[in-house]
C-alpha cells in the first residue's frame, strides 16, 4: 500500500493506493496521526483502494473522530463501488461524509 500526504491550509488529504487491509491499516494510522494538530479536515482519497477490511474500517473511524475533536470533518474521496459496498454493509456510509 502506498499513502501521500498533502497539506492545503487546514486540508490534510490523504492519498491511499492498494489494499486497506490489517497488515497495511497501522501505515494509514500512523499517517492519520502525522497530520499536524492545526489540521481540522482530512480527505482520504480512495480513488485507488480495491478493499477494506474491518481494521481498515476501525482506523477510518478513528479519523473521523479525529477530526471531530479538532472542529474538521473527515471526507472520503471517490471510492470505487466495491469500497463503498463495504460502507453501506455496515451503514458507515450513513455516518461518515462520502463524495463520489
């Protein structure tokens, strides 16, 4: 799995290319928790993500919750239909912000 970060004033977004899976979730946390304290918003990108598994889901909450306690909001970006099964399976896609 490969993840780019970018900064836009106090827009984090987070590129994530491969699998989002219990053995690449810890390289997103680890990449979720870099982002400076000053950034309210994180985008994750998921134009390039084919899966998420459970672990990739817990780490996604958990910048969803990050990002409400600094004032920001966490957007998902463009994930693939296959992706976005997995957020309505579990009604994620009813509590996070997804932007096709």
């Amino acid at each position: 799995m490969n993840i780019g970060v970018t900064v836009n004033g106090s827009r984090a977004v987070i590129a994530i290319e491969g699998k989002l899976t219990v053995q690449t979730s810890p390289d997103l946390e680890a990449a979720v928790g870099k982002v400076d304290q000053a950034i309210c918003d994180i985008d994750l990108d998921l134009a390039n993500v084919d899966y998420v598994s459970s672990a990739g889901l817990r780490v996604i909450v958990a910048a969803s919750k990050l990002a409400a306690t600094r004032g920001g909001v966490l957007r998902l970006l463009h994930p693939k239909e296959s992706v976005m099964e997995v957020f309505e399976m579990t009604g994620l896609s009813q509590v996070l912000v997804i932007e096709a």
